[in-house]
C-alpha cells in the first residue's frame, strides 16, 4: 500500500467466501492473487501486471459487524488525528486506528450519513505513484451515492481537501457532482434516496466490457445495469457477483 494524502489508495473485499471471490475476481478482471503474509488473518493480495490493487479477507477475520462487501482506503498524514476529525464531523469510527505490521496504520469509518471507508497511513516508505488513467485491472473511478449530495461533498471535502469539477443534471435523479482529489476528476457523488444506506461503488477498469461482462456470467455473477455509455466515452456496467456483492467496470470500447 501506498499513502498519496486525500486520495484512494488501496481497495478491499470482504467475502463469505475469500476463496471463491479470489476466483470470481481473478477470472473478470485478470488480476493474480498471492497470500499476504500477514500473521494471524488469512489475506490476499490481488494485483494487475504484478502492481497490487486490492486485498480479500473473510468475515471471520473481521469484526461482528462486519457485512461483504468493498470498502476503499483513503489516505492520510496521521490516522488518529483523522480519526477523531471525522467523529467530530459526526461521522462514526467502526474499527479504531490500529496498525498493520511493517505496513502502516488504518482505521474503518464512515461519513455523517453511514457510508464506510477507511484511513490509510504508510510506513514511511516511498509510496508508488499512481497507474496511469484508465489502466486495466485498477480502479478508475469512485462513486458515492448518498442520502444527500450535496451535504456529502461538503463532508468530504472539509476532511480531505476534494474539490468539485463539472457537474451533470440528470433531472429527476438531481446533481451528479464530479470531484478531484488534486488532479483530473476522479468520481462522483449523488443522491440516492432509494439506496438502502449510502455507500461507494467502485468502477474497476478493463480492456472491452462485453467480453468482461460475458466472464462475469460464466463465472457466475450478473450485470444489473448497463452496458452503457457515458460522457467522454466511455462505457460502463454495473453487476453483482455470486455473493450479491455490488461493483462496477468500466472501458474504453464495449
């Protein structure tokens, strides 16, 4: 893991069934997975082109309260401090700061309205630069959808230093509010009052979208939105795979 302070930097699943998901995971996206070493908890490292992206890890290994799902690490100078700015932001703290042996420090929070994600502080080490945009196997785009937008962005923005880009009016649906976190944008926020409790949805990218969306059937997922294209060109779905867990692809062609 790497720690650009105010970006995303690592991404992670939580599984019923880590090997399963390794499997599914590995077959969409073309991603290899290795065992992370970490004493005590069975996790693996998920990487494109040798270049890791994302760890699994199963529910026994986590808290009681913990639910499947994905949950993206953002980066910060000091988890502790970050920590405690987010409760006084009314958000609220669901692992406390701890740290991760020769790794770094993290902690599991969410916003004012209920979204999880997470905290990220490095070793000390060099941290890598980024995958170019776009590049497949990585995460090119974050999509929060929350019970209010607008009060979303300011929440994030005030604990991270985002910053609003263009902004797309989808009628009814209301304001699709681009954000950066220092350079191009790199997702989105909305309000979703039908969502069951807001969350982030991560768009992972690929290579063409109809052949990744045909190994998400073959190996056992569905596409519940999409494919679709979007501005810029683009062209995205959305799906779930056989655990129910919801995420998204992305690519330049279908």
């Amino acid at each position: 893991m790497s720690t650009h302070s105010g970006t995303f930097v690592w991404y992670e699943l939580i599984a019923g069934d880590p090997a399963a998901a390794e499997s599914f995971y590995c077959t969409v996206i073309g991603w290899h997975a290795r065992d992370a070493g970490v004493p005590g908890m069975a996790y693996r490292i998920l990487s494109a082109a040798e270049r890791p992206v994302a760890g699994i890890l199963g529910l026994p290994d986590l808290d009681a309260a913990a639910r499947p799902g994905w949950i993206g690490y953002i980066g910060v100078e000091n988890v502790d401090a970050a920590s405690a700015r987010i409760a006084a932001a009314s958000g609220a703290i669901l692992h406390a700061p701890d740290d991760i042996p020769g790794v770094g420090r993290f902690a599991v929070v969410t916003d004012p309205q209920g979204a999880p994600f997470a905290l990220f502080q490095g070793n000390g080490e060099a941290p890598m630069p980024p995958a170019p945009e776009g590049t497949p196997g990585h995460v090119a785009w974050h999509e929060l959808y929350a019970s209010d937008g607008e009060a979303a962005f300011a929440f994030y923005a005030g604990q991270f230093g985002w910053t609003k880009a263009d902004a797309l009016d989808m009628g009814p649906r209301g304001i699709y509010q681009m954000f950066a976190t220092g350079g191009p944008p790199v997702g989105g926020m909305m309000t979703e009052p039908d969502a069951a409790a807001p969350f982030w949805l991560f768009y992972i990218a690929v290579e063409a979208l109809d052949a990744a969306l045909e190994r998400v059937a073959q190996a056992g997922g569905h596409a519940i939105q999409g494919p679709m294209e979007v501005p810029g060109g683009q062209w995205i779905a959305q799906c779930r795979d056989p655990e129910g867990t919801l995420f998204a692809l992305v690519a330049p062609h279908r």
